[in-house]
C-alpha cells in the first residue's frame, strides 16, 4: 500500500512525480499508462522525498520556453496577449521569467487571482497543460523549501498564499493530457507525416 501523504513536501512531491510520469506518457503519445510509467513515478517520488531528486534538475523549462510560439498557453489565442503570472503574485509567487507564460485578456481576467487548478476547475474540462502545471508546482516547492515548511502537515498550511487541497492527487489518463497546445499540434502533425505519405 501506498503511503499517505500527510506533509507539504509529501503532497507536492507525488504531483511533481505524477507530471514527471504524465509528460513521458504524452510525449510518447501513449493513451494510458504502464508498469513502467507507474515505476517511473515511484522513483521520482522517492527521490524527491529523500532530496536525491530537484524539481530544477529534473525537468528544464529554457528549452521549451524558446519553442514555445507567441500564443495564450491556455487557449492557444494569438491576439491581446499579456505576461500572466502562473501562481500569481499573491499567492506566492515569483516575479520572474519562470512564473511567467503568454494568455490572452479573456483567460488572463477570468483567471485573475485565483489559484490556477481552482480557475481551471470552474472554466474547463480536463486539466491544465502539463507545462503550466510544471511551472506552479516548481512556484509551489519553491515557496514552501524556501519557508522551511515542507515538513509540516499540508492541511494546516493554511496560512500560506498556497491552498494546496486544489492540487490533485491524480492526473488524467495521457490521453486525456497536453504538454502545451503548440506540442500537441505539432505532434498530430508528425503523426500524420508518419502515417500518410507513400501514395
Ligand atoms: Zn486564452
């Protein structure tokens, strides 16, 4: 049996590993996840657990930032875009480059300062892009190593900017994920090129 996370760094810890987990998956188009994914996520969350694995190390932001086209992370809008920070400022988070992705006025005012997994719940189905998420939860383990708080009991971490029982304890069937819009089209597009010349 899996053991209960009880602590802040225990909560974030097994949703950076289920990201970890969940962007192998979709980067390799698979629809649902296998044994190995399961132990791909096992071993991320021990390592980050016992501090032999860092969210930074990991898994890199400054490559896909360059790919990235100028359009809404969230709706894939190329018009009346903005700097939206992913954790707002405050909730906590940084004024930095790495808290900082494109959205169109519409998403950027509906979002305003809502925490982003709350905004999302309300607003769509499914979950956020995988990357967005990627960017809150290094925000998130940032915030709270930096407190010295990831020891505590994350249900009473409440008088923290974070309200961390919007974080969820499972993601979604890969199929049912994207990295980012621009990945998830650009890779029908090699699918396509795969599977439909040679006539
Ligand atoms: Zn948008």
């Amino acid at each position: 049996m899996e053991k209960k996370r009880s602590t802040v760094g225990e909560r974030l810890h097994w949703a950076y590993a289920n990201l970890g987990m969940a962007e192998m998956a979709v980067h390799k188009s698979s629809s649902k996840y296998s044994t190995l994914h399961f132990m791909v996520r096992a071993k991320f969350n021990k390592g980050l657990n016992d501090g032999t694995m860092s969210p930074r190390t990991m898994m890199k932001d400054q490559k896909v930032r360059m790919k990235l086209p100028m359009e809404c992370i969230y709706c894939g809008a190329s018009e009346n875009l903005a700097i939206d920070h992913v954790v707002p400022r405050n909730r906590g988070g940084t004024d930095g480059g790495d808290n900082a992705v494109w959205a169109c006025r519409s998403c950027n005012s509906s979002k305003s300062d809502q925490d982003l997994f709350e905004w999302w719940s309300k607003k769509r189905i499914g979950m956020p892009p995988l990357f967005v998420i990627r960017v809150y939860l290094k925000q998130a383990i940032e915030y709270f190593t930096s407190a010295a708080r990831l020891e505590e009991p994350w249900t009473e971490a409440t008088d923290t900017p974070y309200d961390l029982k919007w974080i969820p304890e499972e993601f979604l069937a890969p199929s049912e994920l994207h990295f980012t819009l621009y990945h998830s089209r650009r890779q029908k597009e090699a699918e396509q090129d795969g599977g439909g010349n040679g006539g």
